[in-house]
C-alpha cells in the first residue's frame, strides 16, 4: 500500500521502468497556474490502482527540479471495489527564472522483482517575475536604488552570557595575579608611598629651616619640631607627638639627637633667644636613617 516506508523505494528505484499500465490511472496538477518566485504552490497528486498493487510516492529524496519540496502532505487511501485511491498534496517552490515550467511526476508500482515508474501527464505553471528585464550587469550608481539617510535608534542589547564570561574571566585573572604578585604589588605601593611622604616632609622641613634663618620666631622652631614628628608618628608608627623629648631619647637611643632636642626646647620652651637652625640638622638625620631602616624593611619583608 501507498504508506509502505519509503526505502522500498530506494531499494527498488535502479529496477524502475518507465511503462505504460492500463490498470494504474496517475494524475498531477498545479492548483494555481501562475506562481512568483519563492512562492509554495500546492501539487495535488493522485493514484488509481488495485487493491492487491502497491505503490509508493516520491518523497524528499526525489528531484522535483525545477522545483523544490518545502512540504508534503499526505490522505489515507481509499478503496472500492478492489480500487484504491491514494492521494497527497505537494508543496512545491521555484527560483529558476524560465516564465514557464512544468512537472512529470511519477509513481512507483512494485512488483516482485523490480518496479514500474508510471508518470502523471505533463503539468505546467506560469512564473510571474517582479522584473521585466534583467541586465548582464548594471553599474551600482545607475541602478534605481531608494535611500534613507535617516537616523535608526536601534536598541541596544546587552549579551549577558558573553558578558558574564568576560567577567569571570577578568575575575579568574585577578585572582591569579593576586595570588602570585600581590605580595610584590603591595610592596610596590607601600614603597611608593613611603617614598612621596619622605620626599614631602623633607620639602617641608627645609622650609621651616629657611623660615626659621629668616625670621628666628619661637613659633618658626616649634612648628618645624611638630612637623617632625608628626612625620617620625607615620614613619614608624609610634607617638611621637604625645612623647616627651625624654621618652623619645630612650625609644632613640641617640646622643647626637639628645642634645639636638634640648637645644629646640631651649629655643621653643625656655626662649633663650638663641636660634640655631644648624640644630634641626639631625633630626633631618635621624628622619632620613629611619626612613632607610623602614625601606629596607619593607623590600625584605
């Protein structure tokens, strides 16, 4: 019967012929005469044959050239009288360019040893072209080209599975490098700062000297002491502005600085009258020692 599997087909399609057969009436018709280009035109398609014969359709493995199958459809077969009618409906399109074309599509009655190839008479269809007339080639700037110069506000769409892999991956990477620079990195920047800060106090300070020659104020001494300590308070983290010049010595341990203090107590607290600015020399010494102690502790830490 007609909805045998269709391999039948292709196993018998070498042993086909193409015959005449009194008994089998074959019948195909386009249900429109005129199609356009790319238009699906249906191709009714039918088959009278015994009951005790089998047939097959074509299916997609079939060249329906000029046309091509974009669908088929097919009806359950009927029989009366020991004839049975099978029947199906084709969905067929063209992008050849011929204004007419036709189909001579067969069926395949099986037999025992090979198959018979009975055709339906020659069917054919008007194409309908949008264009009248096709040149050879046609130079760009002399085709009927129409334009719109127009802004188009296109909205904007993000792609979030590639953004979320872009992050990921941006993410894996800091992790990586923090992992193995960050120790190196954070030396850097802490080197760094130190580096501005020392550059700084030491700009500052030499301004307080400079002041302090030029002016020889109480105020000038006692400024410039405060801002060196304050410095040596972020230098190395203790104090300094809350101790005492007594405390400091015996956190110092330093002769030369000892007697460079009390000679600025002198100047700020007693006002002797006698400014020396030669006097704050070593605390720029002492402050320069530690800023190289705190380097080097930093590089080899």
């Amino acid at each position: 019967m007609f909805s045998r599997v269709s391999f039948l087909l292709l196993a018998g399609i070498l042993f086909c012929i193409r015959a005449p057969a009194q008994q089998i009436l074959v019948r195909g018709r386009f249900q429109k005469d005129t199609v356009k280009i790319g238009e699906r035109v249906p191709y009714s398609f039918s088959v009278h044959h015994p009951s005790s014969q089998s047939v097959v359709f074509p299916d997609s493995t079939f060249s329906f050239a000029p046309f091509e199958l974009e669908k088929k459809t097919y009806f359950p077969t009927h029989t009366n009288h020991q004839v049975s009618v099978d029947s199906a409906v084709y969905f067929l399109s063209t992008y050849e360019l011929d204004s007419v074309q036709w189909l001579e599509l067969p069926v395949f009655v099986l037999n025992r040893t090979d198959c018979t190839a009975v055709y339906a008479p020659l069917d054919t269809v008007f194409v309908k072209t949008s264009v009248k007339i096709i040149p050879e080639s046609v130079a760009a700037k002399d085709l009927p080209l129409k334009y719109n110069a127009d802004y188009l506000r296109v909205r904007w769409l993000l792609n979030y599975p590639l953004f979320l892999l872009i992050g990921g991956g941006l993410i894996l990477i800091l992790i990586v490098v923090g992992i193995v620079f960050g120790k190196k990195i954070r030396r850097y920047f802490l080197l760094r700062r130190l580096n501005k800060n020392h550059l700084a106090f030491l700009e500052r300070f030499a301004h307080h000297i400079e002041k302090l020659r030029k002016e020889n104020t109480y105020t000038g001494a006692e400024s410039a002491l405060v801002d060196w300590k304050r410095y040596m308070e972020t230098l190395a983290g203790r104090p300094y502005t809350k101790f005492t010049t007594r405390e400091i010595l015996q956190l110092a341990a330093d002769e030369t600085l000892g007697q460079a203090l009390h000679a600025i107590d002198r100047m700020v607290y007693a006002r002797d009258g006698s400014f020396s600015p030669e006097a704050f020399e070593p605390l720029r010494t002492f402050s320069q020692d530690q800023f190289n102690r705190k380097t080097e502790e930093v590089r080899h830490g």
